[in-house]
C-alpha cells in the first residue's frame, strides 16, 4: 500500500497479552532492558478506551495465554477491551492455547471482553476456577533449628501464619476461601454475561476442564478455532485488506485543532504507590519493588505547595510493610485533604495493610472487585537461630548496657517481660491503625474492629462492608478527581514531580529541592534515562523489621 501523504493510514490494532503488561516504568537499567518489548497498561488501556472513535482504526486483535495477570488488572484491561467491543469495530481474541497445563481462567476472563474468540484447533481450554496455594515454613524452620517468635493483631493475620505455622488456622482457611469464592463467582458472571451463558452453564464447563478446542465450541466458550494466519485473513478480509498492523499501545489519537496552552490551568497530579512499604526513597531491591515514604511524601508536598495541582489521584499497589514508614505516608495525606485539595485512591492488585493504611484518609477510594484490600491488622517480632549456630558450633557472646538492648537480638528468645512488652506494642499499633480507618471512612472503632482483625478481602466485599467507596479502574478513579475538583473531563492527569533527567544528577540544595524529590533512587535508573534523553545507545544479611503492617 502507499501511503498518501498527510493522510493517517487505516490501521488493525494488535495487543499482545501473553505477558503482563508494564504499570510501573523500571528505574534500574537491567529493568529497562527487560521489559523493553512489553506493552505498557496505561498506554493499551488508553488505546482501548479511545482509539474505537478514530475512524482510522478498523479493528483489534487480542493473542492471551500465558500471563496469569492479577485479577484487579485483568478486570482492569477487560474493561478496555469491552469499551473497544462496544465501538462495533471487530474486536477479536485468540490463542493458542489457554492454559495448557495450567489454569487459564484469567485468561479466558480477558478474552471474553472480545466480541469474537479463537483457538487453535490443538489447543485447550482450561477455565477450571480458581485457587490459592499457600506454603508453610515451620517445619523447615524447626528442622534448621530456627524458631520464630512472633505475634500478631489478630486472628486474621495469615501473613505471620507462614512462619509460625505448618498449616492454615481455621480463620486463614476462613478468609482465603471467602476471597478465592469472590474471585470465581465474579469470573462466572462476568463469561455468563459476555457469553450469553447461565451462570450453571458456565460453572459446568468449567467442571469439565481443560475442555479441547471442539469442546469449547460446544460450550460456547469459543466461537471459531483456526490458526494465526486464519485470524487474520478474517479478521483483515472485514477491516480492509490495506490495513496496517500497529501494537496498541503505540497507538496516538488524532491530532487536535491547535488550541491555547493549558499553562496555568488546573490538573491532576499523579502519585505512584507501588512495591513493599519501607523507608527512605522508592527504589527497587532484592525483594522487588520497594515503596518508600521519602518519595510518597515528597510528591504530595509538591502538589500541596503547586497552585496548578487541584486534585491528588493516590495509586496505591502494595502488601503493606513497615507500620511507621505507613503513618509517615498517611500523615501527608492528611496534610493534603486539609490543603483542600481532594485526594482519591485508586488500588492496584492488592492494598492491604500498611497498603490500606495509606490509602484510609482519602476522599475517596476506588478499587477493582479482585483488587485484596484489608488486612488491618499488624505483625511483630523476630527469629530466633540461636539453636542453628550451636548446632553449627557457632558461640556468641554478649556484652550489653541497657535492660533491653538485645531484646531482638536473633541469637535468643524474648524473655517474658520483653514478650509482654512487645504485646503492648502490637495493641497500641493495632488501636492506632483502626482509629485511622474509622476517622478515615466515617465509621465507629467497632465497626472497623469487627471487619479488621487482620483479615483481608475482595474488593467486592470490601465495598460491602464499607473500606472502599466504589468498584472501578485508575481511569474510573481520575474521572472522580477532577470531578471533586472541579476540572473538565479533559483536565490532565501527571506525575506530582516531573524532573528532567539532566536535572537530577545535579545536587539538591535541601530537602525540598526538586531534584531530592526525584522518584527514584537508583543510579543506574538516572544514568539510563540520561542516555535516553541523549539518544545514546544502551537506551545484606536476613532481618524482620519490628513492626509490620503487611
């Protein structure tokens, strides 16, 4: 085909899902490296909101299998994917396979956003429900001579039972499965609906799986089977054979008749709450993403301080962490809300425990119905290897000032006098979080009690019980901002701090400088997004913080 200059060519969208793709951009170089040929979510949820009015786009083909995205985010791209269905254009999942040798269920949950769905004729469908395995360490432990001393508020609190136990209490089993029956009735209703299936329908098939390519056909669950090139012939021959393939998030809407510049108008400011809750600066670790409060903080001071920022959408994806570096964050929060200025929480995969404390003050908070939220609960104390180093033939010795000054020392036991003084520490920290939670969602302390005691929940049960507002995606949540603030639907959403990458390797002046607010902490991440400006090629010891909130 030639291309007529000045004219946009028609083009069929292609999204790859087969692999997760990208919310977060890495701040490392290796990072960088290895997600280079991943979609990015909010690049393709964009696209599948948008890109079904441009009149360019003639369809969408879907390939899934294989990336078992968290089920808030799969929920999160279906949304798209129906949003682009409902444009009329063709709109179309394939796979090789969905789930072979393994459970696909997420997978088919995604395709079933699709107007139309293939499979190869060799491949399976294994929509088989879902489940939740958990692996216990204590009998490793006491085998290695290691023993976990550790206590928790309350009863809920599976975090700690891993460690301490060698299988679910009755409460864990009791919450686990309510989550798990959430998930799976969800799944069902949602393949029911798009399908044109009773709910029993859908829960036989499943009872069959994996169900081969001619049985999923039967079923209903598949409309055609053929290979790659059979979907695209077809799916060509009704969007023109002179379309051109574009991945969608590369996707760029039509340009706009020039307008006045935004400068000096209102927007939304975007902060980023990804990874496990700590100290000091958001960075990347051994244990993976690291949340840190100095960053969290410092992007809310600058929207509270910049008269443009009219409104904070607080994105929160995290297990939760340090209880301390939690209160740190929730504080700015606070500080926000009494600026003014509305801030609104939209919860990724999962937001429980300290992930919940930071997200609790807010105006309001929007979560996806598989979003694992809760867990108001808190964690503490240590593990003892005092019997692994005597059986190594290890010695230790102690010289100490202070009644307590190797209370978490690992190389012996809490005493009972430092066992009760721990336990009052977990009460106060507890009382402290469900206070917060009351203050933060209008509810009375034992209220908050009755739905805390460490247990987690769906975000569909969460938002009966009263800790979210309302069921809904990160776009769905930036809508409510500039709603509460007053913003036009148009109004923009970006990051609370936006520092060029030149300017971050210059010195910082104080703490409030720009360039000490820079998100990330990491060198290589700085050096790499140099490079990029540039154009230049190439693009401890084990410990248990104290006091956890997750």
């Amino acid at each position: 085909m030639v291309a007529v200059p000045g004219r946009r060519p028609r083009l069929l969208l292609e999204l790859d899902l087969t692999s997760a793709p990208i919310e977060l951009e890495p701040d490392d170089l290796v990072g960088k490296l290895r997600s280079r040929h991943r979609p990015r979510l909010r690049g393709v949820l964009r696209t599948l909101h948008e890109a079904g009015k441009d009149d360019v786009v003639r369809g969408l083909v879907v390939k899934v299998g294989g990336a078992a995205l968290p089920w808030a985010i799969a929920q999160e791209v279906r949304a798209g994917l129906a949003a682009f269905a409902a444009s009329g254009k063709p709109a179309v999942a394939w796979a090789e396979t969905i789930g072979e040798g393994g459970n696909g269920t997420s997978d088919y949950v995604l395709a079933s956003g699709c107007r139309e769905i293939w499979l190869q004729p060799s491949g399976e469908l294994a929509l088989m429900g879902v489940a939740s395995e958990t692996t216990f360490l204590r009998g490793a432990l006491d085998k290695l001579g290691i023993e976990p001393q550790l206590d928790k508020r309350y009863e809920y609190k599976s975090a700690a039972d891993r460690i301490m136990r060698s299988e679910f209490s009755d409460e864990g089993r009791e919450a686990l499965d309510r989550v798990v029956a959430s998930f799976w009735d969800g799944a069902v209703e949602t393949i029911a609906g798009a399908r044109g299936l009773s709910v029993e329908d859908v829960r036989a098939a499943a009872d069959r799986a994996p169900l081969s390519a001619e049985d999923a056909v039967a079923a209903g669950l598949v409309d055609r089977l053929g290979y790659r090139d059979e979907v695209y012939a077809d799916v060509r021959s009704r969007a023109g054979e002179d379309v051109q393939l574009l991945f969608a998030d590369q996707w760029t809407p039509p340009r706009r008749p020039v307008q006045a510049l935004r400068r000096g108008k209102g927007f939304v400011a975007l902060v980023e709450g990804h990874g496990e809750i700590t100290g000091g600066r958001s960075r990347t670790g051994p244990r993976g993403r690291q949340l840190g409060s100095d960053t969290v903080s410092s992007a809310f001071r600058a929207a509270r301080e910049n008269d443009h920022v009219k409104a904070v959408l607080f994105r929160v994806d995290s297990p939760g962490g340090s209880a301390v570096a939690s209160d740190t964050m929730w504080r700015e929060v606070e500080l926000t809300k009494r600026a003014g200025k509305p801030v609104i929480v939209s919860m990724g995969a999962v937001a429980g425990s300290g992930g919940y404390y930071v997200s609790c003050p807010a105006d309001v908070i929007v979560a996806q119905p598989g979003t694992i939220t809760g867990s108001i609960g808190v964690l503490g104390g240590k593990v003892v290897v005092a019997e692994l180093l005597d059986r190594l033939g290890l010695g230790t010795g102690l010289v100490e000032r202070g009644a307590s000054a190797s209370m978490y020392s690992a190389r012996r036991g809490f005493t009972d006098e430092q066992r009760q003084r721990l336990s009052d520490m977990l009460d106060r920290v507890y009382r402290e979080f469900v206070q917060k939670v009351a203050d933060g969602r209008g509810m009375g302390y034992d209220a908050v009690h009755e739905v805390a005691r460490g247990r987690i929940w769906s975000g569909s049960d969460a938002l009966a019980n009263g800790l979210v507002d309302r069921l809904g995606s990160l776009r769905d949540a930036a809508a409510v901002a500039r709603e509460r603030a007053d913003l036009p639907e148009d109004a923009p959403v970006r990051p609370a701090i936006s520092i060029p990458p030149l300017a971050r390797l210059g010195r910082p002046k104080s703490s409030e400088d720009p360039r000490s607010l820079a998100a990330t902490a990491s060198a290589w991440g700085d050096l790499a997004a140099l490079a990029a400006e540039l154009r230049l090629p190439g693009g401890g010891p084990l410990r248990m913080p104290t006091f956890r909130i997750g």
